[in-house]
C-alpha cells in the first residue's frame, strides 16, 4: 500500500469532520486540500484562524508519522501561526507541509496554506516532539 493510500485508510476523526483531503504524501512533502464551509467560519464568513491551525497541524503531524523509527510517535510541543489574508466561505484551500528539521527527539514542519490562485493564506511552524 502507498503512502497517500495508508494515510486516507488511516484518517484521523478530526481531520474527517474538518473535511481534509490528502492530495499527496511523501516522507518529503505533504500536501492535502480543504473546502471553507459556513461550520469552520467565523463572522463575517471567512475560515477561522483555529481552523486553518487545525489543518496545518494534521498536515505537520502526518509528515512526522512519515518520517518516525518503528514503534514511535508523536505530538504537537509549538506552534505558530502567521495569518496572512482571509479564505472566504466556499474556498478551497491547498495546504503543503515540508520539513524544516527532521532530528531523532523533535521534528520542525512548515506548512503555507493558500488559494488555488496562489494567494497565501497562512504560514505556520510546529514543532512536534517524537515519543
């Protein structure tokens, strides 16, 4: 079974409910797409910061899994989010995490999430711990 195969059998409850769609997934890059519904809004109707937060971190912690030693895990220890312009309801944004550090205690991931026309939404870096 291929990665991208493994990760959508394997999905998490919280990334269904936010509707994330993994497009690719390689040890390298991971890239997934999510639909801004009226839910994921806050007023006026534009995707909440939480949500776009949410998107990435399920985007940094499923290239981590990818990069772990057998039998190893992983959680969230920092993240930090620079918001950059509003996604409106009924936008479909594209997330695309890349490794920054890839040590044997911590893993650093940066995912840009923008607009199909390429307009950036957000920058966001975590750092996850591996167990």
């Amino acid at each position: 079974m291929d990665l991208l195969a493994r990760i959508r059998q394997q999905m998490l409850p919280f990334a269904e409910l936010l509707g994330i769609e993994f497009v690719s997934a390689s040890p390298d890059k991971i890239v997934a797409e999510m639909t801004v519904r009226e839910e994921l809004c806050t007023r006026p109707a534009v995707l909440h910061g939480g949500a776009v937060m949410a998107f990435a971190d399920t985007l940094g912690a499923t290239g981590t899994i990818l990069n772990l030693p057998e039998g190893a895990g992983t959680t969230t220890i920092e993240s930090k989010t620079n918001f950059v312009a509003p996604a409106p309801v009924g936008t479909r944004v594209i997330g695309e995490a890349t490794p920054v550090h890839r040590g044997r205690r911590t893993m650093i991931w940066q995912t840009r999430v923008s607009t199909p026309e390429g307009r950036l939404v957000a920058l966001i870096t975590q750092t996850q711990l591996v167990l």
